[in-house]
C-alpha cells in the first residue's frame, strides 16, 4: 500500500473512459489498497482508479464509516432525483449544488472477482454515481447546471491548485519547417 498522487481537473485521464479489469491478481488487490489509503488520507467518501492516473474500472468508497470497493460497475438507478451539494477529491475545497438519483443499485466485482452487489441511498448512492462517472470519463462538473458550471469554471481558473497544475507546462515548436507560413 502506498499513497498515491490525486490528479486534478485538467489532466486527460480523468475525461478517458477507463478499460475494464481482466485480471484479479495482486496488482489489482494492490490498487485497492492504494485507493483506499489514498481516499483516507485525502480525506474523501470516494476515490477512482483514474484518479491516481489508473484507467481501469474500479473504486473505493467510505460512507457511514463503511469501506468498500467495486470493480467493473454497473449501475442501476431510480428516477427520483436529489440536487445536493457534492465535491471531488480531483477538484479541491469545491463543492456545489448536484443532481443525482436518489438510490442507485451497483453490481459488478469484489477484488477477488467474485460477483457483489451494493443497494445505496442518499450519500452512498451519490459517491457510488459520482465514482461510476469517473470510469465513464464524466465529472461531476458534467453534471451541474449550466449555471453552476459556469460559476465553478470561474473558481477552478481562480485556484492556486489549478494555477499550479498548468505553471510547468511548456510549448514546444516544431522542429519542421512550417514552409513560409508565419508563426
């Protein structure tokens, strides 16, 4: 087990649709437990594999004073909607107003590939959507009303997280002529 980087909103990885788990060995028992401690230690009530720059199907949480994990989720959700506030561990000290189903109904595998399922209302039912999203490439930002995206687009420009992620990335020029067309 180790702690692992959270990467923030900006990095590709977490816009990617992760590839489903094949293998339930040691490495994925191994991610589990990375996840896990990571989410700890964050602290969070969830935490996906493509958020420690892991593309692969699977995810922690801890809602209620109770851990778990899902590999290759399915979800099945109820109608009834709930707009709450919600946060991401990718997007630091945010939170806003969300939509998400009530109750959701999570099946898919435990680290040893035996077949789970999780029944999860209010809290549970939203960390196990926003999580799922996660796998699917969405953010929780995708979510939101046009409203609110845009007004938490404006405090993620304004973070000294997001700053910090873009500050070291450099332009590069091409090394090829650009045959007489200007720069």
């Amino acid at each position: 087990m180790s702690l692992q980087e959270i990467r923030h909103f900006g990095d590709p990885v977490l816009i990617t649709p992760a590839a489903l788990v094949v293998d339930f060995d040691k490495e994925i028992r191994t991610l589990i437990a990375d996840l896990t401690e990571t989410m700890l230690n964050a602290p969070g009530a969830g935490l996906a594999a493509p958020q420690i720059g892991v593309s692969l199907r699977a995810f922690v949480w801890h809602v209620d004073e109770v851990l778990g994990h899902l590999i290759n989720p399915t979800l099945v959700l109820s109608g009834e909607i709930e707009v709450d506030e919600e946060g991401c561990l990718s997007f630091p000290d945010l939170t806003y107003p969300t939509p998400r189903s009530l109750r959701a109904v999570a099946r898919g595998f435990n680290m040893f590939g035996e077949a789970i399922e999780v029944d999860g209302s209010e809290l549970l039912a939203r960390a196990l959507q926003h999580e799922n999203d996660h796998l699917d490439g969405i953010l929780f930002i995708d979510r939101m009303s046009k409203a609110n995206r845009k007004v938490a687009m404006k405090e993620i420009r304004e973070s000294e997280w997001f700053n910090e992620s873009t500050r070291d990335i450099t332009i590069k020029t091409s090394p090829h002529s650009i045959f007489g067309r200007s720069t």
